[in-house]
C-alpha cells in the first residue's frame, strides 16, 4: 500500500514514491538483474493553494508513465534470455549427440571430430554403421582407381583388348578417354565382375565391423554364409583367411591409416577427373 488510495496532497506522494527502495522499483519492471535499478525521481509543479487536489488516480498514472520504459526493457531482457536459453539447450543436444561418436575410428588430427553438415547430430549408431560401410567402400573403390589411373602410364598389358576389332591395350587411353574406347561387351564383363563381387565374394555381414569383409552363396532370395566353398573372412590386405591383427594399438592405428588413405584417394580420383574433363 503506497497510499494511493488516499486523498493526501501531491507533495506527500511524491515524498512516498521517493521513499520506494530500488528493489521494489526492479520488481515493477519485471527486472531481476542483481544491478540496483534507477531510482525515478518525480518532480511536481508548484502548486497554488486554490489549486484542485489531484485525485488518485493522475497518480497511479504518473507512476505507471515513469514505469513503463523500465518494464519494456525487462521484457526485452527476459525475451533475449529465453531466446539464449533455447539455443543453448539445442547446441547442447549436438554435442552430446556428437560426443557418442567421437571415440570411433576415423577421429584423427588436425580436425578430430569432423561433421560439418551435422549428419551425426541426431546420435543414431544404425545410421553411424551405414555411412562408416559406406565411407569404407567408396574409400577403397577411389584407391583402386586412383592406381589405374597412374599405372598405365607406365605399363600396359601386351596384346589385344579386342581381337574381333583388332583393338589392343596400347590403343586405349587412360582415365575417362577409355570410355570410348572399350567394347560393350568389355563393359557388360565389367558390370558382372562388380556385381559378384558385391553379392558373392565380398560382402558385409551386419553383425560384423563396418568394412570387414566375407564371402557368402546365394541361391534365390536364401544367403548361405557358412558353406564349404564360402564364409571365409578378409583378413589384412584382402587376403581371404589371413589372421587379423591381434595388437589392438596396432590393428587401430592400420585401420584409420585406411579410413584416411581413403578419404585421400576419393579427392585425387575426383581432381584427376575434373583434369581430363
């Protein structure tokens, strides 16, 4: 109660809203700052003594008017804050959802933990294992054709490509000139040879680590793993059976070597193709 329900002279309210300490002031405007706020000093006109008394409610007036840009601009404060505070919360989900991949195979300097297109935000491992499997392959796929396009500068295979045509090796150039130059047929033979690859010889069974690789049949829509003449695993350089590496700090340190030799060999492979086109 400020006495403002009164009909006490102007000097006497005046005298009652100076006396008002600044954290009541603060609460008026909605302020929780731990600064003190500005004190408001209302200054009155003198007054004649014929004069009419002002009533109450040209006070509470007077006092919401000095109030108001005090109360604006907490408002305006508590939107920023609320603002900062639903901004932070979501860079804390992305981090947390980064950190649950940060110790995996891949995280290495000077970058470390690389996602620039946050596509490990949402923190999904199922989604992590695919595009790991994926990285593995297109990997080793580039370092495969970055070799084929330095080796036949230096060596060729003797004799003919295509005898029907009269075609040799020699005859075809390297890189994206040989797509003119090789026989459908040659290409159709290319086609098979990937395809049994990818469904027979080498394939990723999802109970295994991303990019270790074995040999399954398949007949119809039934996959066989563990036959006579297949379930053989891949072991170091892609020799089938060969004993994996035992050295844990070894076995890790060769298989980022890979991840990055590959991560290399789809940037050459990308920059020898915009060389020839």
């Amino acid at each position: 109660d400020f006495g403002l329900e009164s009909q006490a002279p102007l000097h006497t309210l005046v005298a009652e809203v100076r006396s008002i300490p600044p954290s009541a002031m603060a609460s008026l405007a909605f302020l929780s700052a731990p600064q003190a706020a500005p004190q408001v000093h209302l200054v009155a006109a003198p007054v004649a003594e014929s004069a009419p008394v002002p009533t109450s409610a040209s006070a509470v007036a007077s006092l919401l008017s000095a109030a108001a840009p005090l109360a604006v601009a907490g408002l305006g404060a508590a939107a920023l804050l609320g603002r900062r505070s639903t901004v932070g919360r979501k860079a804390a989900a992305n981090v947390t959802a980064c950190k649950a991949f940060e110790g995996e195979l891949g995280v290495q300097p000077p970058t470390g933990f690389w996602d620039p297109a946050g596509y490990c935000s949402d923190g999904d491992a199922k989604e992590f294992y695919r595009r790991r499997r994926v990285e593995l392959k297109h990997g080793r796929v580039a370092m495969l054709a970055t070799i084929g396009y330095i080796v036949p500068e230096f060596f060729r295979w003797p004799g003919f490509c295509s005898p029907s045509s009269g075609l040799k090796f020699t005859d075809i150039g390297t890189g994206l000139s040989a797509l003119a130059k090789v026989p459908a047929l040659g290409w159709f033979q290319y086609v098979v040879f990937c395809g049994q690859m990818e469904l027979f010889a080498v394939n990723q069974d999802f109970e295994d680590p991303p990019g270790q690789m074995s040999s399954r049949l398949v007949f119809g829509f039934s996959a066989y793993k563990k036959t006579q003449f297949s379930g053989w695993d891949y072991g170091p350089y892609g020799i089938p059976g060969a004993e994996r590496i035992k050295d844990p700090v070894l076995r890790k340190k060769k298989l980022n070597s890979e991840i990055a030799n590959g991560r290399l060999a789809m940037m050459a492979i990308i920059g020898m193709f915009f060389q020839d086109g």
